[in-house]
C-alpha cells in the first residue's frame, strides 16, 4: 500500500522549540548560569552541532518521545498540502458511509464457537483480529482480566473457510514474538503475507509519559513504541487490473497516533479507514472484538461485547445476487457489479492514483 500516498512528508518540529527550550537555528546564550552544558561562560552546543535536533536526548530527558514532533501527522492536518488526496478521501469515504450494512455483533468465546460461512450467513472478503497474545499481558500485568492465547491457538482459528477468494486478512501481532508467529498463522489460514503496516505511538498526553518505562514488557530489551499489523493476501489481485476489487496507494503502511492509556490494547480507529479505503469488498469481520469497535459495514465477534444481534439471514440481505439469492462465495475472481463489492466513481477513478499496466505480480 506503499506508492500513490508517498508525496506526502511528516516533517518534524524542534524538540526545543516546542517545549520552550533551544529552537531550531538558536544558541543557547552564554550569559544564561548552569545548565547541563556547565556554568555561565562556557561554550554553548550550538546549531552546528545537532543539538537543537537531538530527540533522542529530548526524550531521555523529558520521556517525549521523537514521534511526538511529526508534524501533520494527524487526520485532521494530514491531507491540508494535497487537495487531490483530500477530495479522493473525503469521496472515497463517502461512498464506504453509504453502501454499509448495517452494524452486527455477537457475544462469543472464540474457543468454542465454530467459525462457518452459515454463522454468517456468507463469507468475508476481509477480516481484521485483534488476538490477545502473551506479549499484552506481559506488558501491563495485573491489568485487566489477564486471558492470553498462545499462538497456537490462534493459528488454529479456522479463517480460511470463511473467506472468500480474493479477500485479506489483518492480524494484529504486537512487537515481539507476535511478529514471527504472525506470519505462520497467515500460512495456515492459506495466505501469504503481503504488508507490514505499522503504528507507532506518541505520548504526547503528560499523564502517559510517566508510565513510558514501567509498561514496558519485561523481555524486551529496547524500548518499544510501535506496534504491527500484517496484511494477507488469499488468492491473486492485480493493482494495474483488478481496480474494481482493491484501490491500492491511497494510504500508507504507518499510522502515527496517541498511545492508549496504561492496560490498553484499544487500537487506533485509522484501521478501519486504511482496511475500507484500500479492500472493495463490503463484507468484513472483526474478530476479539469490543464494544468499541461495532461498526457500521463489520460484523464484531468477541467475549468483550455485551450484547448480540447478529442474524445470517438479515446479514447476508444486504448482497444479495440479481436473482435474489445472498452472495456466498466467488467462483473464481469476481466481476465488476457484484453484490459484494463496493463499487466506485468517475471521481474517485480520476483521482486515485494508479499502478503502470505490467508493472509487476501485484
């Protein structure tokens, strides 16, 4: 998803300048007492030397971390410089808020619930899961109900007989060893690791800089601000050819947004849009989901949820074939106008940007 969303560029912002310390291109004046440079009179770190660009150092004195200073890095600022970008989100968008189906939930262990295309009603042509893995309760013990699964539980989810061919799988995997496991559940569930999108974490809030060491997992060795999101791709899907099934270029594969409050696994909404903007299928599912994340176009299935609604034959209503009979399953790729899919624009078409015909497998 790299490309087409590669003219814009995070700059950043002096450490110095924005915390009312050295700005960039100032020296220190050497009249000034103390200091950590030493007393009055002694020669000040000037420009020359780096000093007003050392976020590291910024972040070892004040827990700021250098991602804090990115600039534009917002939804909000994000597209200001790029009216093209911002009129084919603001459209693309647009057009997802209005073929959605109508939010479904159900409250499930998804140890004993068997996951079949007749639970739903259809299959998915993406799926988004958000595990609890070890690495989480490591990382904020004594918080929360303390419930983890291994890997080998997760990988023996039975994701492939609910989705469709083409379709994409989002696992979030954390920072450790979530990263490797990650990918050999992708190869169980029959598909093959296409993206490694990363969100890396601000913690621009003062009350989060505090507990930046203490929730810290304790087999790491570095501090760790980010975590992963792998990207799966089951079937074959051409960028230059198959534009009525993926949008591809429009967002990048890094999310900059405000860590979640200590014990939190919550992740930043920016997914949904990335996973909506970029897959044409309107068919999605959440997995490990909360009530937070019940959603307009997904079907959310998770412990966390108080409640359930989720009906296969409502559901599968909303794609329904032109002799009136739901969509299950492709027969091989599928067409432009299928029920299923989102479908698209003259606008949006003018907008996009596009991949060269030939220009490689993907």
């Amino acid at each position: 998803m790299n490309g087409g969303a590669g003219d814009l560029a995070f700059g950043f912002d002096s450490p110095q300048g924005m915390m009312g310390g050295r700005g960039r291109g100032r020296h220190r004046s050497n009249r000034s007492g103390g200091g950590r440079h030493g007393p009055a009179g002694r020669m000040p770190m000037g420009p020359s030397r780096g000093e007003q660009s050392d976020y590291c150092q910024h972040f070892v004195d004040t827990g700021q971390r250098p991602q804090n200073f990115l600039r534009d890095a917002h939804l909000t600022d994000r597209y200001a410089d790029y009216p093209n970008l911002k009129e084919l989100v603001e459209r693309k968008d647009s057009l997802v808020a209005e073929r959605a189906s109508p939010p479904f939930f159900m409250r499930a262990d998804l140890k004993e619930v068997r996951l079949t295309p007749e639970l739903f009603g259809t299959k998915f042509d993406v799926v988004l899961i958000d595990p609890p893995w070890e690495e989480y309760v490591r990382r904020s013990p004594g918080i929360g109900d303390g419930i983890s699964w291994s890997w080998q539980d997760i990988r023996d989810l039975d994701i492939g007989s609910i989705t469709d061919t083409p379709s994409f799988v989002f696992l979030w995997c954390g920072s450790a060893e979530g990263l490797d496991a990650g990918r050999h559940c992708l190869t169980k569930w029959g598909f093959r690791r296409a993206e490694d999108i990363c969100w890396i974490k601000t913690n621009r809030d003062p009350s989060r800089k505090s507990t930046s060491t203490i929730r810290q997992d304790a087999q790491a060795v570095l501090q760790h601000t980010k975590e992963h999101c792998l990207m799966g791709i089951k079937g074959t899907v051409r960028r230059a050819t198959d534009g009525h099934i993926i949008h591809s270029n429009i967002d990048t594969d890094i999310i900059v947004s405000e860590e979640m409050p200590f014990g939190s696994v919550r992740k930043p909404e920016e997914m949904y849009l990335i996973i909506e903007r970029f897959c044409l299928g309107r068919r999605r599912l959440e997995l490990f989901g909360e009530d937070h994340n019940i959603r307009n176009g997904w079907v959310t299935l998770g412990m966390g949820l108080s409640s359930s609604n989720l009906d296969p034959i409502a559901y599968s209503s909303h794609f329904l074939n032109a002799n009136g009979t739901p969509h299950i399953s492709t027969h091989g790729k599928p067409q432009p106008g299928m029920p299923h899919l989102l479908g698209t624009s003259e606008e949006i078409e003018m907008l996009r940007p596009r991949s060269p015909p030939g220009g490689g497998k993907g």
